[in-house]
C-alpha cells in the first residue's frame, strides 16, 4: 500500500468514525423517558467534592419530571448508603412547570 492509500484509509476512517459518533449522539437526542423511570449517570466533580457523585432524572407515574442528585455516603456505623435531594427541574425562562395543583397536595 502506498502512502496516498494509507491516507486516503485514515480519511475514511475518521470520517466512519464522525458518522458513528454523530448517529449514537442523535439517538441520544431523540431518548424520551417513560413515566415512573429513573435515570441516574455518574457525575463529574470537576475538584468540587460537594458535587453529587450522581446526578439524573425522574419522571413519576403521572408524568411529573423531577432532578435527582445523590451522594455517596457512610453512616456513624460504617455503613456504605446513598444520600439523595429531588428538585424540580431548571427552567432557564423563570417559569415554574407545572407540578400538580394546591389539590394534589399532601394535607399535612
């Protein structure tokens, strides 16, 4: 093989590689959780231990979407455990989504 082929070779390889990354990530995109799922990814701390070590999403039976975050954790007994905190979701407009009305309140 010449050196024209064997360029030519790694041009078509990178560009079948580019095409494969750019198909899995459209699947990525077009992922819709289904009602009373979880889905939890290992998070990047980036230096910052007071980051969750998972952050992910919820959505409930009823079709209500929450944010998850969760920590590792040990109790005073040595106990290995995950520490959690479910929030409504961001919403970068400022307005809150619509999680229920006053009715679906539990009465205490």
């Amino acid at each position: 093989m010449n050196e024209e082929d064997y360029m030519m070779q790694q041009e078509y390889h990178q560009q079948d590689q580019l095409i494969r990354q750019q198909l899995e990530e459209s699947k990525m995109d077009k992922y819709v959780q289904k009602a009373g799922t979880v889905s939890l990814f290992n998070n990047d701390k980036e230096g910052n231990d007071k980051r969750p070590d998972y952050t992910g999403n919820m959505k409930t039976p009823d079709g209500k979407d929450f944010k998850i975050s969760l920590w590792n954790s040990v109790s005073q007994k040595g106990t290995n455990y995950l520490s959690g905190k479910v929030d409504i979701p961001y919403n970068p407009n400022g307005d809150a989504p619509s999680q229920g009305s006053a009715s679906d309140a539990v009465p205490f």
